[in-house]
C-alpha cells in the first residue's frame, strides 16, 4: 500500500473514531462536522474525501462501533467463561460489565434510532438490522441452555429484558439492571414454557 494511501486510510478511521466518541458522548445532532475535523486533526476537504455527507459519517460510526461492540461483548463473555459460568450467566456479566464502563451512555444503535427520527435513514436501517443480529446472538446463546424450540419461544421476551436492561443502565446510572434482566431471564428459563 502506499504512503498516500495509508495516510488517507489513517486520516478516515481518526474521523470515525472520533465522530464515534463524540457522537456517543453528545449525540449525533449535538457535534458538528467542523469539531469532528478539528478533533481529529484533518483537512475539511479529509472528511469529504472519504465522506459524502454528515449522515455518510454517522453510518460509517455505526459499522465502526457494530465491530467494536461485538469484540468487546465476546471478550467480556470469554473472560466470564473461563471462570466458570455458562454462556447466558457470562452474557449478563458481560452487559454489567458494560454498564459499569466508564462513560457509559447505553446503546448506540438506539440512541442513534432515537435521535434520527427517521426509519428511513441508512444509520437507523442499519441500527435495526444490529438489533436482529442481537436477538439472533441472545437465541443462540439461549439455545446452549434449552432446546431450539424453546429458545425460540424465550427469546423474544428475554431479548426484551436486556433492552430494557440498557435503557435503565442509563437512566438509573447503575449496572443493577444487569442482575434483574439476568434473574428474570433464568426465572423464564426455569419456568420453561411447553413447547408445540
């Protein structure tokens, strides 16, 4: 690869890590282009040559944060393996982990969702197909503990409870959430609904 080429390379992954800090710490519509660029130490004409848009940028973080999201989470998760829990007891270890990270803001997907307003928007397409990947990561986690069938009927609600986990994590300031999303989850579990 060559130098310029690197460089630009470079100069667009300091623009998304930046636009992601910022954006997750101040919300999307609260940080403009211009300190993007000056936090990040880039021309104007930087950002536009890797970025059409503002909104172009805002799906590039998404990605950005969608990859560093999911390492972060299985990382987190092993770490709680190796000292002995299931799968689904390392995947809520691992969300209070999260939410007891510092700077934690919840969930980027749904605040971007939330903040954009527009179904129709490439970031919030993009937000509501991580959500599916989600669902389909906590069903596969589920399926470890019960059979396929049942894992189906229990993973919507308890995907509903780690949502809502989320959202009180930041709302409430506290990791907590993670324990009562994660008994209610195993209290579900437990009860084990008949399958048809």
């Amino acid at each position: 690869m060559s130098k310029t080429r690197s460089r630009k390379s470079d100069a667009r992954q300091r623009l998304v890590e930046t636009a992601e800090r910022l954006f997750y710490a101040e919300g999307i519509h609260a940080v403009g282009i211009d300190r993007i660029i000056a936090e990040a130490g880039v021309a104007k004409m930087t950002l536009y040559n890797h970025f059409a848009s503002k909104d172009e940028l805002i799906l590039a973080v998404l990605q950005y944060r969608e990859e560093q999201f999911g390492n972060s989470l299985s990382k987190s998760m092993d770490r709680h393996v190796s000292k002995g829990m299931n799968r689904l007891e390392a995947f809520f270890a691992a969300l209070k982990d999260w939410f007891k990270s510092p700077g934690f803001r919840g969930c980027s997907f749904i605040n971007a969702s939330v903040e954009l307003a527009d179904a129709s928007h490439p970031a919030s397409q993009f937000s509501s197909a991580h959500k599916v990947k989600f669902r389909e990561l906590i069903e596969e986690i589920i399926t470890e503990t019960v059979d396929p069938k049942t894992a189906k009927l229990l993973t919507p609600a308890i995907y509903l409870l780690v949502e809502g986990a989320i959202v009180t994590a930041v709302i409430e300031q506290s990791s907590k959430a993670a324990e009562v999303a994660r008994d209610a989850a195993m209290a579900l579990i437990s009860a084990k609904p008949k399958t048809k």
